[in-house]
C-alpha cells in the first residue's frame, strides 16, 4: 500500500467515525469523544474528567 492508498484509508475512517459520532451522540463535542478514546488508550486520569464533560453536556 503507498502513501497516497493510506491517506485516503484514514479519510475513510474518520469519515466513519463522525457518522457514527452524529449518529449515538449528536450532542456531544466531536472532539471531547476523540480526547476520551485518546485518554482511554493512553490511560490517563483525564478519562474521568471527559466522560463528566461528555453527560454534562
């Protein structure tokens, strides 16, 4: 796969993602939800802290 092929992959993703994003949580902030999946891969005690932000909303 080249440059070009994997670019294109990763715009598909993230094409995915913010329809899935409008889909279940159309009142959450788009970024908040990609800071907590950060958050939660690098576990961080940031997680409580988004998730409090993501149902106050």
């Amino acid at each position: 796969m080249n440059y070009i092929d994997e670019l294109q992959e990763i715009r598909i993703i993230i094409k995915g993602l913010q329809t899935l994003y409008q889909t279940y949580l159309p009142k959450a902030d788009p970024l908040l939800i990609n800071d907590l999946l950060y958050a939660n891969k690098k576990k961080t005690e940031l997680l409580i802290q988004y998730l409090h932000l993501l149902t106050t909303q």
